[in-house]
C-alpha cells in the first residue's frame, strides 16, 4: 500500500514570496491534516478535512495561510506572503475515518526556510 | 486542554542498552500514540494504545491509565533506533492529537 505523499520535500524562499505545498494521502482515506511542525517542538494542527469538507481550521493564519481539498484527494497548502517564523516542516498525514484514536499516516514532510 | 510531556528531551545511549522514554499527560484521553521522526521529518507511527501494553519487536509501549502515563521502551539499542519520539494523546471524545516536544535519542556504537 501506497504511503503519504508530498512535494516538495524542500523548499527555500525569500520572506514576503509565495509557496504551495501538495499532499496525496493514501487511497481511501477520508480524512487529511495538516500540520505545522517548528524546530524543537511537536507538529501544530492547521487544518483538518473530512472528504473535501473542513473539519477544523481555528489554528490555520487565515490572513496568509489558505488550503484546499478538491475532489476529496490531494490537498494543497499556500502560504502567500511568507514571513520568517513560517520556516517550520509541513506534514500531511490521512487516516481512514475521523474518529477517537483513528491512526493517522504521516507523509515525508516538506521542509520550508524562509530567509 | 491537554498537557503532554515528554521526558528526556536528550539521550544518547550506547548501543546494547535499554532504553526508557517517559510520557505524562493532564487529562483524560481515548487514545496515546508512540511515533518515531527521523532526520527529513517523516513520521511513522509506533503504537496506538488505550490500556496494558504492547509489544513490536525490540519495542515496548505500556500506559498507566489512572497515573495518565506511558512509557516506551527499546530493549538492546541500536544506532538506528537513533531518532526523535514523539508521544501524542487523543482526549477523550476528540480526534485532535496533542503532541509533545519529542525526545531525540542517539545509539553511539
């Protein structure tokens, strides 16, 4: 079975440029997370989607930060304009259902350094 | 809103030991998970437990549901072991996970 997948797995921009990340969880799964991971500390939840519907999004800088599901697939993740503290790795990860304990597969992570 | 800590967040251990992670939570949760980060960021998932203990391979994760801890052991420690653990606990009647800082742990040889 297919993992988690994401691209970039690296990506270096100057503060106040664009960027776009992508993920394609694995087959089936109808839940997708995003998650914001800064250096030294546990992944931060930035959105949640159930199929192409958002789930919880109360974490996610809505000024700068946007993320869409369409089709209920892949899902991508722009941060425009980017600041320095963006700089952090992004993780996708999907699980089956939404549920209490459900086991979320987590992809590579895109690491972002904004400079 | 739940609380997880992780101790230590430093060990470096020589290969062959045994080696314990400590993971304390504040309130009551459905579900605590056990991940492994290696360097590159991608997380694999470990365990997944509510109650008692579980065994994969050298590892093991037990959890104290009324002391709200766990622990996760690795028994005969090798230099690929070397990475950072990461507990996370889902409270009860939530999906979100809450995570702690993780723990990097490094098997010199």
């Amino acid at each position: 079975e297919a993992g988690v997948a994401q691209s970039p797995r690296y990506k270096i921009i100057e503060k106040r440029q664009s960027v776009a990340f992508w993920c394609n969880p694995i087959s089936g799964h109808a839940t997708l997370y995003w998650y914001q991971q800064i250096l030294g500390q546990g992944p931060k939840l930035l959105i949640q989607f159930q199929n192409n519907g958002v789930v919880d999004d109360s974490q996610l800088p809505k000024d700068r930060f946007s993320a869409e599901r369409l089709k209920g697939v892949d899902s991508t993740l722009k941060i425009q304009p980017a600041k320095l503290e963006d700089s952090a790795v992004y993780l996708c990860a999907s699980s089956l259902v939404v549920g209490e304990g459900d086991e979320q597969f987590f992809g590579p992570g895109t690491r972002l350094t904004v400079l | 809103k739940n609380e997880v800590e992780q101790s230590p967040q430093n060990l470096t251990a020589q290969e062959g030991e045994f080696i314990t992670i400590n993971c304390s939570y504040s309130v009551g949760i459905s579900a605590l998970h056990w991940l492994q980060q290696h360097p590159g960021g991608g997380i694999v998932s470990l365990f997944m437990l509510s109650s008692g203990k579980k065994k994969h391979g050298r590892l093991i994760a037990t959890i104290n549901i009324q002391e709200k801890h766990s622990s996760l052991h690795i028994t005969a420690s090798h230099p690929r072991d070397s990475a950072v653990y990461i507990c996370a606990v889902n409270g009860a009647g939530s999906y979100q996970l809450t995570f702690g800082k993780g723990t990097k742990l490094s098997v010199i040889p």
